[in-house]
C-alpha cells in the first residue's frame, strides 16, 4: 500500500529526512519509534504533503510527493496530529460530521457514528458538548474518530497517547486493534514502547532523520544495542 524510498524533507535548509525507506503493508500495524526530534513527525508530515520532499512516496502504486494534503487525503491516507486538532466551538457530533467524505461517500463507509460511539462511549455521552471543553483524553478519542470518518484505508497516527491516563492508553490500544480487524492500516508514531510493542507487527526505529531499524517487536526486544543507542533515555 504504501512505499517509501529515499525520501529527503527540509524545513527551509534545514535537512531533516535523510533517505527514509521503508512500507506499510493492508491491515498492519507499523509502530514508527525513536527520540524526539529523531525526524517521526516529519515523515509523517512528508507523506502528508505538508513538508518540502525529495525522493518517492507511492500509494497503491500511485506517486503522491508534490500533491496537497487534502489530495492525498482524498486518495485514502488519514492523520491524527499530536496537537489533536479539534473544533473547539462545534460539538462533538458536529466535529465527528466534518470528518465525513460527503453523503454518498458515508453511506458506503465501514465506519458509522454508531461505531464510534460503541467504541468510546464517552463521547456520546458528550455528543452535544462542545468539544474544546473536553478533557485531553476525549479530545484524543474525538479526533482519532473524526480522522476515521473519512473511511481511511491508511491511518498515521501521532503520539496518540501522548498526556492521556494509563485506562486511556489502553482503550486507544485496543482502537487501533479494531482498525486492524477492519482491513484498516496504521502507523503508529509512539514514544511508548510498551503499547506500540503490544499492537504493532513491525517497528522502525528512527534516528537522526534516518531508519536505523526495521524488524518485529520480538526482534526489537532482544536487540539491546538498537534500544539503547536511538530509544532509552
């Protein structure tokens, strides 16, 4: 699905990306780990449309470095972005309906407002509250549901669990479970090793704008150099 070879970004003429590669296959979950300021974001940004690239980005085959954010979105790659980017004045339903693709797009979606209550039922409970009044952790539930409206066959997901409680972990661990189980692929940027290693079926390990690790969570956990050179604090 999606395929990443070389891929150089800049901010300015400050070099950031130095040659990422790596893919994203259906249905797996891909956990992208490393420092902060190791080039995560970034390259989340890169495939997004939202940074200055060089290199080769494909999805199903097709070449999207140089098209918009919302193209690319349009094709079927959604993003949650760590400052979880809600609408603040419009409440929760009406934010969850923002993310939707249009009437006849939402009728054939996997995805419904029933599921996204089923699965976090906080939020309907609060679904005609105002979402800039919610607590960080519904905030987080309400733009992971609002980026799945859009029916994305690709989710890439920003430190999701970033501020939130460790029953939040949990439940944001078992959603990204239950994307799997719908045919729904993911990349995980996360700092936390324990959740991305519990979910993912690879990692990548960043370090210095470049991978320096590809490989299962197993093969991660027993290597003890990649750890404590590009993770451990």
């Amino acid at each position: 699905m999606l395929k990443i070879e070389n891929l150089h970004a800049f901010y300015g003429k400050s070099h950031v990306l130095h040659g990422v590669h790596f893919e994203v296959g259906q249905g797996e979950i891909v956990a992208l780990l490393g420092r902060n300021g190791s080039g995560r974001s970034t390259t989340a940004k890169a495939i997004m449309g939202m940074v200055a690239c060089t290199g080769s980005i494909e999805w199903n085959d097709r070449q999207t470095l140089g098209l918009k954010a919302y193209e690319i979105a349009h094709l079927g790659i959604g993003y949650v972005p760590e400052n979880r980017d809600i609408f603040p004045k419009l409440t929760v339903h009406q934010n969850l309906m923002l993310g939707q693709k249009g009437k006849a797009a939402a009728k054939k979606a996997r995805w419904s407002f029933a599921d996204m209550y089923q699965m976090f039922p906080r939020l309907q409970e609060r679904q005609h509250t105002e979402a800039g009044v919610l607590s960080g952790g519904e905030q987080q539930m309400l733009t992971l549901c609002r980026t799945l409206m859009g029916d994305p066959d690709l989710i890439i997901i920003d430190e999701p669990t970033e501020g939130l409680a460790p029953k939040i972990v949990e439940l944001v661990g078992d959603y990204l479970k239950k994307l799997k189980e719908r045919g729904v692929s993911v990349l995980l940027i996360e700092q936390k090793l324990t959740i991305a290693m519990a979910i993912s079926d690879r990692a990548l390990v960043m370090g210095h704008g470049s991978i320096v690790f590809q490989g299962t969570p197993d093969t991660l956990r027993a290597d003890a150099y990649t750890r404590k050179e590009w993770l451990e604090v």
